[in-house]
C-alpha cells in the first residue's frame, strides 16, 4: 500500500524528519511518499499559520488522490484542514495529533501533551475537546521551543522538552506524554526510556493508524460532514484540486 | 465608527443581502462596509468551503485593517476563519454564528438552528461545542435548501425554512430559533411574527455586537491563541496579507 | 430608548457608581434610568443575600414594565433574580454577570473572573455552569473585599484586586478578566491598561447587550420557563407587582 | 428528633398531603412539624412562583432554626430557596427535588422525572444540572396537570400521569420515575405497582435523607457559599430572620 | 430489618471495624450481618484487586438474598462489583463509595476524597463520573498509606490523613471530606472535628441510606441494566450462586 | 509477533469467528493465538456475565505473558475486565469495544453502536463515557438477539440487525456504525454494503490495534492505575495468576 504523509510547511528538513519517523515504522509492503506543500508557511504555530496552510496541503492531497494513494497522512500536529482533507479524499486521512491521541488512550489513562509555542496551546485543546479526548488529556503543556529550533539547536531544545516532560509527570500525574509536534518525533524513544512511561509520536501512530484503516478498508464516511463536494466555482486553484480529487 | 463586513464567498447578490442587513440595524454614525472574497467559493457549504474560502477572506480582513476600520464581521455562518482572523487583526472580529448563538442565550433558554445544508450540521456542531454554546442549543437542522436558492428561489425556500422552524418549535421545546445562513437575513422578522417566537439572524446580531465590543473599548486579547504572527515566511500571498495587517 | 438598570441592594452609593458606569456607555439617544430596592440587603454577597433582594428587585422591574421601559438591566454580578424577572417582564432583561461573561467570550478563549467575597463563587460558578460559559471561565476568584469597601476604601481595594488579575494571568493563563462585582465598575480601564488584557465589567457590558437587543427587537421568549404568570394569589405584595407587570 | 416540613406554598391541603406523606415514612423518634409560609404564593409553577415563595419559605426555616429542629426539609420539589435556606440554618437542610433524584440513582441507572407545567421544566432541568445528576435523568416531562388539580381532581390527573410514565418508560428507555411535584405524593405507590419499577417520590425521601444526615450528625458545611450571614441591614422583614436563625 | 454488610476482602479484622461502624449508626430494629468473602485479597487496592474479589463478593450477596436480607452494602470504597450484585440480588444494594458522595453533595457543594494508595485515584474518578458527582467532587487524593495499615498503624496513618484533609481544604477549597476506605470509618469524627468540616464515611452512609431505600420500599430497578440474570450455563461457582439468589 | 486474542466466554464455536475474524486481517508475520476461558458464562450479557467472567479471562491474559505473547486482545465487546488485565500484563492489551470505538472515530464523526441485548446497553454507555468517546457516539441501540444466536440462527439474527443498522442511519444521522458483539464479526463487510457506510467490527480492528501499539513498542503505562499488583494474598488461583504474569 502507498501512504501519503503530507507535511503541510514548506521547510524541506523537516519533510525529511517526517519521512524519516514515517519509513522506520512502516510495514513491509508500505510504501511511504513523503511530500511537503509547494507554497504557505515554513512553520506552523498557532491559528494563523495553520489556516494559511490549507490550500498548498489540499493540493497535496489533491495529487495524491489522483495518484491513487490508499491513505493520506497530515503531518502537522495541529491536525490542520483534516476535515477538508477528508470531504476533498476518498482514500482515509489521518492526522497525526488525533492518531498519537487515540493510540496513547490505549496505554494510558491520563495524557499530557508537550507541544511547541503557547499559542498553539488553544488550537491543540480545540481539537482534543471535538475528538472527545479532552477528557483523557490532563493539560496541553508548551515549551516555548519554536517549530524550527528542533532541526537547528536540536540538544537544547531536546533539554526544555525533558524537562516539561518531567514536570507533567509530576504535577499532573499524568501516565504518558505526547508529543506536540511533527519535529519531536527523533525524541519519542529517548524520552519514553528516560522517564519511565509511554511517549507517543504522532507521524509513526498516524502511519500505523492508516495501515489499519486501509487493512480493514475502512474509508471516511460520506453520509455527513465529509460528503463529496458539490459541483460549484470556487475559484482556478480550487476548482483544478477538487477536480483532481474526483473519482 | 467603520464596520468592515465580510462576505467569504463571492457572489456578489449575497454581498448586497448581507450589506442590507447590516446597514438596517446599525446605529447613526456607523458606517457598514460590506465587501466579498476576490476569489474563493460561490458559497459555503460544509468543511471543504469553509476552508477554501480563507485565504480570500483573510485578504479583505487585512486590507480592513490596513484601513483602520474599528471592527470586523465574518458574514459566513460557519463563521469561517474567525481564529486566524482575530490572530490576525487588531481590531475585534465577530462572526457571524457566534453573534447570533451568544444573543439568543439572552432570550432563550434552548434555542435550535435552522440551516441550509446537512453537510454544514457538523460544522456549526462543532463551533457550538467550542463557543461553551452547545447546551444551549437543543439542535441543528437542515433544510437542504442550497445557499444560492435563497437568493433565486426564495419563496419555496422561505417555506422550506418554515416547516423546519415549526419542528423546532414542536419536536425540540426549542424557545427561540437561529437562522443558520447569512442569506436568511431577510426572513427573520417575518418568521418570528409567524411563529411568535425570537428569530435571531447572525449578521445584524454581529454588526450590534460589533458596535458593543468597540464601544467597550474591548479588542481581541493578544496573549493566547491570537497573539499577533510570528514574522516567517508564509508564502507571497500571506506574506503580504501579514505585512497589509501589521500596526 | 430608555434603559433601567435596577442595583439590587439599597446602597445609594453604589447606585451613583452604576449609574455612572451605564450613562458613560449609553448611546445617544438611550436614556438610563437607574435604581435600587427601596428595600432588601444594603450588599449582596452570597446566596442569602440574593435571595432576600428578589423581592425588592422585581418590585422595581415591575414598576419598568409599567412605565413603559425598553429593557431591564440587573445591576448586580450574581444576576439575581434573574429567571423570575425575564417572566416578569415582557421586555427584554440583562444581567450584569452574563453580560460580561457573553462579552468576554468573543475577545479571549478563557477568561477568569476576579470577585469580591469567598462566598460568592459558588454563586457564579453555578450561574457560569447554567449559560454554558462555565468551559470559557478557567477560575472564578476572590479577593475577599467586601462590596462595600469598593466605594469606602478603593485605593486598597483596588490594589488587591489588580494583585489578583496578575495572579489570573499568570497561574490560569487567563486571556482577559471579568470584573465580577457591579461595584468594580470604575477600576475596569485602569486595570485593562496596567495588565495588558480586556477587562470586562458588567454594567457597561450589560448597557450595551441590552441596546442590542432592543435595537434587533428581541425580546424574552415566553414559550417556556420565562412565559407570563399564570393568573394566581401570590400575596399582596405580589399580586401588585404581577399586576404592574401585565401588559 | 424533630424534622421540619416546610411547604413552600399557602395551600393548606397541599401541606396536609405533605405532612401526611412525612409521617407515614418518619422513624420511631421523629417527630415531623410540618408548616406553610405565612405568605407567598398559593401553588409553585415556575421561575416567578419560586422566586416570590422565599420570604415566607425562609420566615419558616428560622422559626425552625430558633425553636431547634433537627433538620428542615424543603416541600416543594424545585427546591426554592434551598442554597439561601442552608446559607441561613445549621441544621441540615433538604430539598425534596434533590432528595428524589439522589435515591433514584441508588435504584436506576436512569430516570424520567413527570412533573406538573412545561414552565417548571427548566428550573427542574437547572438543578440537575448543578446537583450533577443531569446525566442519570434522560428526560424531564411535563403532564401539564396543574398543581392544584393534584388536590381537586385527583382522579384525572393520575390518569395523565400514568400516561406519561408510560410514555417515559417506552421512549426514554427510563429504569426509574421520579415524581416532580410534593402534591404525586400519595401516587407514588400505586403508580409503581402499575407500572413495575420504583417510583420515587421526594417528600418521603427528603424526610428519610434529613434522618440519615441527622443520624451521621453532618450538617451543611460553613466554609463555602453555605457560610454563615454576613451582619448588615437587610431590611425589618429579613433582618429579623436572620436573627431569629443566629446560633 | 436486616442489611447484609459484606467485606469483600478476606482481613477478618477490618470486617471488625466495618461492623463496628456499621452498628453504631443502625438505627433500633435494625440487624447488621457483616461478612467477608471467603477468599479473594486481603486487601483492595486497584482494579485487579477489584476484579478478583469478585467472584467471593458475589457469592455473600446471593447467600445474603436466599436468607432473606433486607439490602445488602458493599463494604469497599471502590464499590466493587456493584453492577453485578444489583443484578443478582431483588433486594437493593448500596456502595459504601456512592452512598458517601451522595451525602455529602447534601452538606457541601464541592468535596474532597481522601483515599489510600495511588492506584486506587482511578478506581474512584471512573466511578464519580459514572454516578455523575464527578462536578461535586474537586479532587481524590491519595496518601499511599495501605489499607492495611489502617489497621496495623492507625496513629502514623491518621497522621497522613490529617495532613491530606488539611491540603485538600487549602488547595481544592473543598467544603467537605470524604473518607475513601472502609478502614477509615473510625477516623470520620475526629477529623470533622479537628478540621471544623463535614467528613463522610462510607460504611454508616451506606448503612443508613439502605435503611431509607427499604423504608421507602424502593428496590433496583429491573427494567435495564440490572435486569435477573437469564438462564444460562455460567460454571459449577457461578451457577450456584445464580441459584441461590433466584427469588 | 504473536497476539494472545481471548474469547472470555467458553463457546468454542464463538472462539472459531472470533479467531477466523482475527487471522483474516492480521499482518504477514503475525501470529494469532485463540483461545476461551476454562471456566465462567457460556455468553456474555450484561454486567453479572461479565464479572463472573473475569476469573477465567485474567487466567488466560496471566498464561499469556508467561508464555511471551506481544499483546492481548480482549474479545467481549463489553472489554470485560480490562483495567484488570492491564494491570496484570506488561503486554499492551486492546478491547474489542475501545479498538471499534477508536477506529471509528477517524471515519465518522458520529457513530452509533448495534449491539445484541437490552441489558448490555448501559455497559456500554459506561464504557463510552469512561474513553472518552461517549461524545461520538449517538446512540447504543440492542436488536435483543441473544448472543449465541449469532452463531444458531444467523440468517434471522443479521437480518434484525440490518434493520436496527438502517434506523441508525435514519434516526440517528449515524455516519458509521459500530457492532457491539464479538460473534457479529462476519457481518461486517456485507453490512456495510449493503447500507453505504462504514460498519466496523471489533475483533478485527483490535487486532490491528495490538499490531500497532505492539510496532511502535507502546506498553501500558505502569505507573497509574494500573500499576503491577502489588505481593499480597488474593487466594490460591490469583495468586498463582498473579505469579504466572510476573516479568
């Protein structure tokens, strides 16, 4: 099977992180196509940039339907433009925020979150409320590490992260730490063996994930909000990718 | 005081029902003004619009600010984009949907939506449960009627409306009704004398609340989730849109 | 139009203060007629308190109604009686408490309230809870001012209440405070201007939700808690607050 | 001990119903003084009622206080003024709304409450909320029989009461049915045996609850919204009770 | 009447204790039968501990039904095999961990567990969600002192304890305690005492709300959850018991 | 890897779906290992089945980790026992019941669950709500096909289901259904044919879940709830279970 593992930024490193975490999980027999959007954000932080992403990350998914891909992967932790991704594909989407978060409710009870900047602190609770996981999760916790100074002062950033990671144990007797950020996903297995518990990455769940939905053929359902698009204009960019996307 | 308000898509027809509602409602010495996305969907309708409309909604919300306009409305009822826009501008940004749920809170105990798509229940669902607004509304229903037949069929869809409204009434206890589309403007008044109770419409809901927040000298807190961007390179389009918004 | 904002205790003082909280926001063209219990508790802090000003409260909506006014305000943070004179009344009725919590919401994702005594949390916590906005309010605090040395000490008082706002932002990463006494009205911009974040008061906000509401004319939805008394003896003092009240 | 039974209405018949509900459920030692307010309204539906029933509700409770009692029970099943009562007493208080609910959890999993007018169903719907028991009751419905007619035509109003109960097993899938009216006392046996699951009917079990807590000597905390009166003018009428309640 | 209080651990000398408590608050008429399981754990710390003092639990709750009790009280916190017992048994069952959260929310609006060991935290937190106290409930705390100790160590423990209830008062602002051990039932009066709150013990709650439930006559319902067992081969241990608890 | 998948009740012919259910989907390399209880309830309805089957299910899981399995797969839709389990075993452990639950929610936003009896409605509903997930879910409906008559009369028992599955879809707005029953497993594919949506089956999606959890090296966290057990006496056969399953 090929999997699509988008990386809706536009910093080829970390493309290369990504795919990275990606191959190294996947099954044999799982062909991982890793790509990153040809134009928006170098880095997504906050509500912002997440929005502006959307439109290089739809193409994406665009092509790789049309390439015929079996499953698509967003590689942003933020989960942005899941739901458009999945009324734009027939193939199943998985975001990597909502996969680390279902994979670590089967092995803890109680999860933190440590994820990059504050701002994106709102955008991750949102998500987690409208998954329903809110519940599970104790606090989304940030380190104020920019998106980017985990490829460039890797060490010192790999530091603030343990160190919030402790804190989260801590105070908030949580029983596993996930990982906020694509670019954390070199850290999981050092973290988990440093501290003692579960550290769930979300580019491996969310590539695991999508061999399981694709094994038991399950698609996303088109009898609600990710029905099929209707025909209408929405303008040259648009118009091509929801055309693109057509079965 | 000026009023920017934004219809997301762009069809011109809606623009002006949009703008009439506004202007109707808004007190001596506010100046509505009402524009539309250059480029983006005809209209909205569930996720894969919603998004697609942002980068042309996030543009006119930009030059908005550039010109010192006092307040923003998202004139869209999924009230699209509304976090990246508040991150964005300094300025407070109203959408829609949120105007009209928050208002009706103040005359209704349970309130149900009445909107055009079914595709969109989930999207307004979703807003809702974020607002904190969800246990205030017994539920949201479709009537199918397409955005643009309010425009170029209204007295069927006007009847279509008013079956759904009666539903509401009888089968949801609901005590108030939410028109869920900026196109239903122009029914509210009649559809509440019709069934004796409130109907709230969103676009006259946000240009008063607009007019309140300014009033109040209340502007978008900027130490969360809509802290003013990060500068970084976002692309030609965003960049600029940034650079248009920055004080 | 003309606007009553009833303060239910009987402190004259404050009724000063909140009058002039209401008139400084007022549009042109709205006139405040403010009030208070002729009798009832000369503060009202916590739940006895509250319950003893209803009388005196409704008494005075009653004399509103029958003079004609265009809405009610009730000018204490608890929104006292709240529920009772929405079935009172057939204009529309605000309190002060929803107000600002409804305002809040559309300029910061979380807010934390900053009251005066202890004992009142419960009080807002359950008012918070009842309008939905409990998800939107990180932590109501106290600061264990009593209401009545807002006016006879400010400076103190005020200096302990900034204290507690910088604790708000700091320990719950609030994005704005509420203001949750009527009497904090005059401390609102000077504290917004010290910390850095809105800062919403009630009376003003309550002032304004209340000309919106007149302006969209939607008034109270009387097909479920709030409808019309039923005709009944409800004893002498009762009975003739009713009866002012009929249309 | 002696327990306090306070109906909140001016309904003499209905506090003979009450008493004798009391009574008939009191231990070997209890000895039930059962009371009406002095003034207030003849029968209690809906917000207004509540609110107007608190004065004389609370004249009662610190007669009760100054003479002794041991417990006092609230006789009206929206639980009027049950936070200012315990705000006012030492004793234990119960309120026969809150009674019901909490011992219909011990025997169901879920329960229907039947209650009197549709304009009660709010208030009954606001406890559950605040009690925490929302999430047991699947649905609150009214049989519209007034309270009155409990007394007056007994026999017509058992019948539509049976019927919705009916009604609530069928659709509700409801394990349990919670009368919601002090005057379903004497129907909560027959009805039970009719229809083959318990009937809980709250006077009985206010008055039970108020022997248990009696019996485990806990009586209302004093460190929260419950704390003793404040001194300070409340007016003749209230000044007077508190005093009457003083230790 | 006679309630069947069962230890469902093997430690004869806390079934002492849990008699003690129990007797001391039966009122005149009443018979307590306390017993343990014949085997199991001699503690119950968790959810294995849990689950593998089922099958000795079960088999006193049926011999308890084919001698005749009146009710039959689970004597651990963790409410151990509750659902199962109420399916199994016509005469009502009470927990000794509902039956203290539901007393408490009477006398406190928000309270404090204090409880044994850690891995207990979750136990209680899944079992206040379900019964829907979890809002009443701010926090469960652990002192990891075992149960056992109790016992072994009463003074160090009670210690521990101590120092828990003060914490849980300063830092949860919770108005009331509760105990979350059997074991601690001797505990209750001293500490209410030293910490000036209410503090709620399990095993005389329990006891006194089974009196109430057959006072009442209410038994469980059997309409859902906790529906007789059908006929059907269940091994020689499990067949036996089904048979002797048929009515 | 091999993944131990335990039937926890003791029909052998339920254990053959439920292994062929499990083998057709898991991965080259993947070694299944089916197996039943020796001992408890020959089906398992409602929460009395469930409890009783605990013993003869951790028997199983504790052989399991002594004989080296990578992960258990609980095959009860009801995920009887699983906080037990995970207690006792360092290998991750997936429920039926959770495994459908999660994998629906990334193809549906809203899902409802067909299950066999009535009675294991609220064990289910308890389980939803303890995930997290009970927000997904719309609705948990029973055909009231006994278990066993899955396997007797599986023509006449998939045709109620297929009815129940269409009033899902109609009533509910269901996007996706959910079966709630092991032996249901066949099923899945042609349902989901038939009505256009996803039907997900547990046995087959928790399979692939164990795969997962099992590549990424995620074990259950060992430091909340479920903890090792700690040494003490639990009677002869958890003791040696409880041996069995020590590293």
């Amino acid at each position: 099977m090929r999997i699509l593992v988008v990386n809706p930024n536009t910093t080829a490193a970390m493309t290369d992180t990504i795919a990275a975490a990606a191959v190294k999980v996947a099954a044999e027999g799982t062909e991982i196509v890793a790509t990153q959007s040809r134009d928006g954000p170098e880095s997504i932080e906050g509500f912002l940039d997440g929005a502006v992403a959307i439109p290089g990350l739809l193409e994406r998914i665009a092509e790789g339907e049309r390439s015929g891909v079996d499953a698509h992967v967003i590689a942003c932790f933020d989960d942005t433009g899941l739901d458009a991704a999945r009324a734009l594909a027939a193939a199943p989407v998985v975001g990597i925020g909502e996969a680390a978060y279902h994979l670590a409710s089967f092995v803890a009870d109680r999860f933190s979150v440590v994820t990059t900047m504050s701002r994106s602190i709102p955008v991750l609770e949102q998500n987690l409320q409208r998954y329903g996981l809110a519940s599970r999760c104790v606090r989304v916790r940030a380190t104020d590490v920019p998106v980017l100074e985990l490829e460039s002062a890797a060490a010192s950033a790999r530091k603030r992260i343990s160190v919030e990671v402790a804190a989260a144990l801590k105070e908030d007797r949580a029983e596993a730490i996930v990982l906020g950020c694509a670019g954390m996903a070199p850290l999981a297995a050092s973290l988990s063996a440093e501290h003692g518990v579960p550290v769930v990455e979300g580019v491996s769940a969310a590539v695991k994930l999508a061999e399981c939905l694709v094994a038991l053929r399950l698609a996303t359902s088109k009898v609600g909000g990710w029905a099929e698009p209707h025909p209408k204009a929405r303008g040259a960019r648009f118009d091509k990718l929801v055309a693109d996307s057509a079965p």
